[in-house]
C-alpha cells in the first residue's frame, strides 16, 4: 500500500477524505477518481478496528432467468458473460463480478432469504449519463428516476435509476 498520502476535498472539517498521490494522479479532467484501495475517509481521531476490508471482488444476484439477466446485462450494460465452477455463471465488468444464481438452484453456502428482485445496486460508468440515457432507451429500457444527485463512497454522484429483469434497482452514475 502507498503510504503517500495528500488531504483533498471542502468536506466539513470534522471529516478528512486522505487519498494516496496515485490517485490524485488518477483523477480525470472532470474530477473523477479511478478505484483505489488507498483512498479512507474517516472522522479526527478514529482509529480502525477488526478486520480491514479492502474492496469488493463480487456479489451475488439469485434470479428468476439466467438467460434473461444475462441478456440485459451484457446487451444493455455491457458486461462481459462468463462460466467458471462446473458451469456457474457470471458476469464480469471492471475488476468486479457479480455472480449468478437461478433461484431455488443457488450454491453453497448462500444468503439465508435468497429472493430474485431484492438487490439494489450502484454501477460506476464513465460514459456521459446522457449517452447512457440514450443508449438505455435504444434498448427499450426505462429510466425511473434521474438524473439526480447523491452521494457514493467516494463522493458525489450524478445517478439514473432502472430496473433489471428481476426488479433489482440498478443505479447507474457518474462521479462528479
């Protein structure tokens, strides 16, 4: 880990956002900062205790339809569909994926209420929100909320909200 680090943002002063000098290198033209397990944002004084949690690899989506979640989300998301375990699937996007479980089907160990349509997920793109908007309604996909504004784990966030074929909320946004 960097230990090179620069305080960076007009949050209130009983917040630091500290983020290490490669992600300030990082930062595009409009602000946005690329992933970074380096970046911590904590009040004066805390101190961190249990287990340190650095990012997330993948979650798990339990759905009605493989072949229909998969559709959307490689023909309207453009996520990449991949098999790996013995015929498990999944989908790759970024240095993330999200696994997939046909309901009634899923793996070992799972969540205790496996439910399709109970997600609700933040998907980070870097292309214009309004390209997205287009490109949504190209594909007979309705936004139901947006665009608007809210906060991500990095900071502030330009979002449209819709729904995959499950029903899980999926909220696509730029950071500002």
């Amino acid at each position: 880990m960097n230990s090179e680090r620069a305080f960076v943002g007009s949050d209130p002063p009983e917040w630091s956002v500290w983020v290490s000098v490669a992600d300030r290198r990082r930062r595009s033209g409009h602000g946005a900062v690329r992933a970074s397990p380096t970046r911590h944002v904590r009040s004066p004084g805390a101190t961190i205790r249990g287990v340190r949690i650095d990012h997330l690899d993948h979650l798990v989506l339990t759905v009605a339809d493989l072949d229909a979640t998969v559709a959307f989300y490689t023909g309207v998301l453009g996520m990449e569909a991949v098999e790996f375990g013995g015929g498990r699937r999944a989908l790759v996007f970024g240095p993330s994926k999200i696994n997939l479980h046909r309901a009634g089907q899923e793996f070992e160990p799972k969540a205790r209420r496996p439910t399709p349509g109970s997600a609700d997920v933040c998907l980070i793109t870097l292309d214009p929100l309004e390209q997205v908007q287009r490109e949504l309604a190209e594909a007979g996909v309705a936004v139901e909320q947006g665009p608007v504004g809210r906060t991500g784990a990095r900071g502030p966030l330009r979002s449209v909200y819709l729904r995959d074929p499950d029903g899980n909320l999926v909220e696509i946004s730029n950071e500002v």
